[in-house]
C-alpha cells in the first residue's frame, strides 16, 4: 500500500489531536503484513501507531485553515444544541424543578444529543467544529457550572486549539493558552460577532 503521508508529515489524529509522522513501518500481525505510520503526539510523549489502511481517518494539519478560522469564526447558531440543561442556579442547592416527568426526560435526551453531537466534532478533527464546541461550552460555563463531561469535552477542545494554535502560528504552549482564552473571551462579549 503506497502512504499518503511521508515522514514529517504533521497530522491531526481524531481522538489524540496533532502529531508528526516519525515513521512508516512494516509489521507482521497475526500472519498478515500491515503498514503503519508511527505518529508522535505533539506536547506529550505518546506516540501511536496508525494503520494505512484507516489513513482517511486521520488527515493533514492545514495552517491556512487554521489561521482562517481563527479570523473569521462564526459559531453555529444551532439553538437547541446547546440547551442549559439544569439548575438555573447553582447557588440555590434547595431549589425543587417542578417540570413535568415527561418534560425531564425530554430535556435529559436532548441533552445527550448534544453531548453525542459534541463528541462526534471533537473526533472529527475538523478545527471548525472543535472550535464551535469550544465557544459554545465556554460561553455556557460563563452562566453556571459545567457538568463533568461538559468540562471534559471543553477541555479536550481547548487542548486541540492550543495545539493547533502553536503549529500554526509558532507560539510557545502558555502564549497558545492566553491566544485561546482572548479569542474567545472577545468572541462571546461581542455576542457571537467575531472578527471579520
């Protein structure tokens, strides 16, 4: 099978984010020979083993794209999508919802679709909808305190971004972070009007 990435190659991985290719081996699994390309994880010491033949889930870091992102973002305006599901406020701990029972299970499926749905842009690896999951879940964190999968997820995008963000414009992990955190404090004070 011919590679599509050569050696050097900086990729974006669904589940780990980027990383270079620092290799293509050829291994024998169980009787069958299989090619792999050794992807080193970026910031970390992980290095992890792709089959060519699942290669279409991984694909190229694009540092235009990412530039482009960053400067003209528009979150999507899926409304129901990002619900605030809960207690309106976290400080009132005695507060009792009388929501029907039916309208709490409407609510809690609705909410798994957008945790699934978020999930899905997180692995996909597209900057886009990594960044629209992490404007969404940061202005939502502003309002009141994020479940734990919430934060995991904000987490995850916020991860991605960085990463995406010292590839992109040669920046050192902490000036990614504080890039981050001004983009998108500026984005949600505009009320979702970013930079055009």
């Amino acid at each position: 099978m011919c590679a599509k990435y050569s050696v050097g190659t900086q990729i974006v991985h669904p589940v780990h984010g980027i990383g270079t290719v620092v290799d293509i081996k050829h291994e024998n699994l169980f009787g069958k020979t299989e090619d792999f390309y050794i992807v080193k994880i970026a910031n970390s010491e992980l290095s992890i083993s792709v089959p060519l033949s699942k290669e279409d889930n991984i694909h190229a870091v694009d540092i235009d794209r990412i530039n482009k992102v960053y400067m003209s973002f528009k979150p999507s305006e899926e409304k129901s999508e990002y619900l605030d599901v809960g207690i309106e406020n976290p400080k009132i701990v005695a507060s009792v919802s009388l929501k029907p029972i039916n309208q709490k299970k409407n609510t809690m499926v609705q909410r798994n679709k957008v945790v699934k749905k978020n999930l899905e842009k997180l692995k996909s690896g597209n900057i886009e909808e990594v960044v629209d999951v992490c404007y969404h879940l940061s202005k939502k964190e502003l309002g009141r305190i994020l479940a734990i999968d919430e934060k995991k997820m904000l987490g995850q995008a916020q991860k991605f971004i960085v990463r995406s963000f010292m590839l992109a414009f040669n920046l050192q992990a902490n000036e990614a972070e504080n890039m981050l955190k001004n983009w998108m404090s500026n984005l949600i004070q505009n009320n979702t009007k970013p930079m055009s």
